[in-house]
C-alpha cells in the first residue's frame, strides 16, 4: 500500500504537523487527523521510485541457460494437448 504525507491546518491559517499515513490506492484522502480530528490536507509530492527494480536492472527470465544454473527447471506447454514438458 502507498503511504501518503498530510499536514494539519491550524485555526490561524498556519501549517501544523505533517505525517505520514499507508493508505489503499482506492481510498478518499483524509480531510481530519486519524488520531486528534484536526483539520488536514494531503501534501502531494515526488514519487519515491527505486532504480533498483527497473527493467534496465532486471535481468531477464527468458534466458534459459540463466535459469537453469539457478537450479530451476523450464517447461514448455504444447500449444495443441496443454500439457507441460520439460524443455
């Protein structure tokens, strides 16, 4: 789940706490604080995004040779019966 950074609003106008709160995808923002039922709004920032996943880094399930030397074994389905055979 995504974690989503807020702030209080203060009675003044001013900027109170910011806070962090994981939340689903599919949910509304929070208009109050979760703990204190201050008035908040969401802080909307840069992603926080790791290269070290991305597919430049990945390296690659079709590279067979790779995989079994990792100690997998390959199958291959036959497009005609659905069975599986080990390749």
């Amino acid at each position: 789940m995504p974690i989503y950074t807020y702030r209080t609003l203060k009675a003044d106008g001013g900027e109170g706490e910011i806070f962090e709160v994981e939340q689903p995808i599919g949910s509304p923002s929070l208009t109050v604080h979760p703990q204190t039922g201050e008035k908040v709004e969401r802080i909307y920032d840069v992603p926080n995004l790791t290269s070290q996943y991305t597919p430049g880094k990945e390296k690659s399930l079709s590279d067979l040779a790779r995989v079994k030397r990792a100690g997998f074994e390959v199958f291959e389905k036959d497009k005609i019966s659905g069975k599986y055979f080990r390749k």
